[in-house]
C-alpha cells in the first residue's frame, strides 16, 4: 500500500507541474509551435540508452551511478539508465520528452538544455554538502531519467509564478514546492526534493534574466 501511495503522489506531482508547463504554452497551439529539437534530442539519447540496456547486459554496471563504482561519467550516463521495469522506462522517457518540450519554448533550448543539466548535477553536491552516504536527495537510486525530470519541471511552475496574474495559476504553481516538500518529509521521496530545488532555480534563472533584459546596456539609457 506504501508502494501504491508513493508511486501516486509522485505522478500526481508531475501532473501539477505539467499542468503549469501548459500554462506557459496556453494562447498558442502547440502544433504550430517549432519543433522542440533539443528535446527530441535528449529523449533519442533516453531511447538509444534503453536499446544499449537491451542489447549489453553490462550497460547498468558501467554506466550507473552506484557510488561502490568508479567513474566519472557515471554521474550523466546514469540518468539515461532506467532501472523501473518497461512500464517505468517507458513513463520515464515520455514525461522527460513532454516536460522538455515544454520547458524548451518557454526557455528557449540552450536554457532548457543547462536546466535540466542542473537536475543532473545538483542532487550530488548537495549530497556531498551535507556528508550524505545514502544518496537521500537523489530519487533516481543510481539510474533513471525522473529527477532531472522532475527538477526540470518545477521549474515551469517557477515560470508561471512569476509570469502569471492568475490568482489560481499562481496558487497551482506555489503548490508544486509545497507539495514537493510534503512528498519528501512524509514519505522521504526524493521526487519532491529535487522538484523544490528546480523551483528555486528557476525562480533564481527568471529572475535573473528579467533583470538582464531590463537594465539598459550601454549606450541604451
């Protein structure tokens, strides 16, 4: 029952933060949007990761990150590993190409592409800041592509914190880091955890570049 609880809430918070990535998009048909092919990108690479899982029996060994194993690498090649059976791979792989998406016409792709790099990196320094051996911050238990993903997604809902004037948009939006923490105190999901990690981000990310395109260069004022 603990399992069936778990594995609910932590779709129910993609949902939210999809919901949010929706928003962002809302007023224009997403066909007529360009093709996002820097997502598309990153899922073939989560594809051709599965098909390298089907055809090398060694592929979790080498590339995982199970911190009894050396390798650098292992931090990256990990989260296109997927350990959760085919119906896991196959959820993980098609959240990560829609949150993506997303995330790529709202950010524009060199922004979405160092995003989602932070959900890759991040968990493990913080990790290492606070002496953790079990790797408690890191949902993906040395493989898979949903913290990335989830990080990557909160921080759409940031996006339409800042960007809305919605009230129940911006109460959609402040309940993902809300609900991420529940998930992490309640249940110690990682999911959550690193979904408030990319809120903050992309809090921090949109500000900054408001301020950016705001100030006058030289010259402008």
């Amino acid at each position: 029952m603990s399992a069936i609880l778990f594995n609910v809430t932590t779709a129910a918070l993609l949902v939210l933060m999809f919901k949010a990535g929706m928003l962002l998009v809302d007023g224009e048909p997403i066909r007529r949007r360009p093709f996002p092919w820097a997502a598309a990108a990153l899922t073939a690479v989560a594809v051709a990761a599965v098909l390298l899982q089907v055809t090398w029996p060694g592929a979790m060994d080498a590339l995982d990150s199970d911190p009894r194993r050396s390798g650098w690498w292992r931090v990256v090649t990990s989260v296109f590993m997927q350990n959760g059976g085919i119906l896991g791979g196959a959820w993980n792989i098609l959240t990560l190409a829609a949150i993506a998406a997303l995330a790529q016409w709202f950010w524009r792709w060199p922004l979405m592409l160092a995003l989602f790099a932070a959900g890759v990196l991040l968990p493990q320094h913080i990790d290492a800041l606070f002496g953790e051996t079990a790797r408690s911050t890191d949902p993906r238990n040395f493989a898979g592509s949903s913290g990335a993903t989830y990080f990557l997604a909160a921080t759409l809902a940031a996006g339409v914190l800042l960007t809305s004037s919605a009230t129940k948009d911006r109460l959609l939006a402040a309940s993902v880091p809300a609900a991420g923490l529940a998930m992490w105190l309640a249940q110690d999901n990682g999911h959550g955890l690193v979904a408030c990690y990319g809120f903050v981000l992309g809090l921090a990310v949109l500000a900054t570049t408001r301020r950016l395109t705001a100030d006058p260069g030289p010259g402008d004022g």
